[in-house]
C-alpha cells in the first residue's frame, strides 16, 4: 500500500512539473522564433515594425485581434492598422488564427523582457554593467524546476531499492 501512495506522490509531482516547466517567456519565445522573428524584431525595424513598447502603444486586445487577422482589421478601417499596413508597404502580415490569446500574450510578455530603452542602443558603454560571474549558486525561487525534478529522482530511486528490497525477500521466503 505504502508504494502506492508513494507513485501516487511521485506522478503527481510529476505532473507538476510539467504544467509549471514553461513560464509565458519561454512559451513567448519559442512562438516569436517560429513565427515572428523573419519579419520582427523586438528591437529593429525590418520588414516589420519593432515591437518593443507594442504594449504601451496598443491595447491587448487589439494586438491579439490584429495578430489573428491584420487584414481583417485593414479591411474593416481601423485608423491603426491601415496606418501599419501603409507604413511598412502595403505588405500584408500573415494571419495566425490558430494562436490563442494566451500565445499572443506570451509573445508581448517575451517581447517585454527582451526590449531595451532607445539610449542602450546609441551609447552601450553610457552606464557600467555588472560583471556576471560563471557560476550562479541554485536560489529556490528561480531553480524550482530544478529541486523538483531532483525530488523525483530522489524518490523514484527510493521506489526502486523498496521494490528490490521486497523482491529479494520475497525470492529468499519462496526458496525455504
């Protein structure tokens, strides 16, 4: 009974782990890579516009809208999006009606911590940076994901030697 309860625990800290493993950011990421970073960047106009502040210049909502469908916005006169569209050469973004809104959000969520203020650009050495060290000591609140799988493991190798322990006794009482 006892390692039941014990694969119980372990599948759902398991579980856990895997609904926690990627936060928005990463998620945001792997999207903008994938779909976005051909014509965007967060920080340069290519063939589309920068999309650092996009937060600060359009509400969510019209940022998911026109991420699903920005020719649909262009057609139904949106002073926004025709002004985007004539901007950057009547060419058209791709639609993307398969992302949720969840997805859109990650993306301006990584686009959030990736932009940089206008000054970083034009003076790099303007203000001293922190010399980051190689090695960075394990904190809890960062390296969650870390302690839990190490946990698993942990009790995933107790699971394992209770097991051998039971079989090897059971062999040892069938043999006399």
């Amino acid at each position: 009974m006892n390692t039941k309860k014990l694969l119980t625990t372990l599948f759902a800290i398991w579980a856990i782990t895997i609904v926690y493993a990627n936060p928005p950011e990463e998620e945001g990421k792997t999207i903008f890579t994938s779909r976005c970073a051909a014509c965007h960047n967060v920080n340069k106009v290519l063939t589309g516009p920068a999309l650092a502040g996009v937060d600060q210049r359009r509400s969510i909502e019209w940022i998911v809208k026109f991420v699903k469908s920005s020719q649909g916005l262009v057609k139904s006169g949106d002073k926004d999006a025709v002004a985007l569209f004539q901007k950057f050469n009547r060419i058209a973004m791709p639609d993307h009606p398969d992302l949720t809104a969840d997805n859109i959000k990650s993306i301006v969520e990584f686009i959030k911590s990736e932009a940089r203020p206008d000054d970083a650009e034009k003076a790099p050495f303007a203000k001293p940076t922190k010399k980051e060290t190689l090695y960075k000591p394990l904190s809890l609140q960062e390296d969650y994901l870390f302690f839990l799988v190490y946990l698993a493991a942990v009790g995933m190798l107790i699971a394992v030697l209770l097991f051998a322990v039971k079989l090897t006794g059971f062999k040892s009482n069938n043999a006399d």
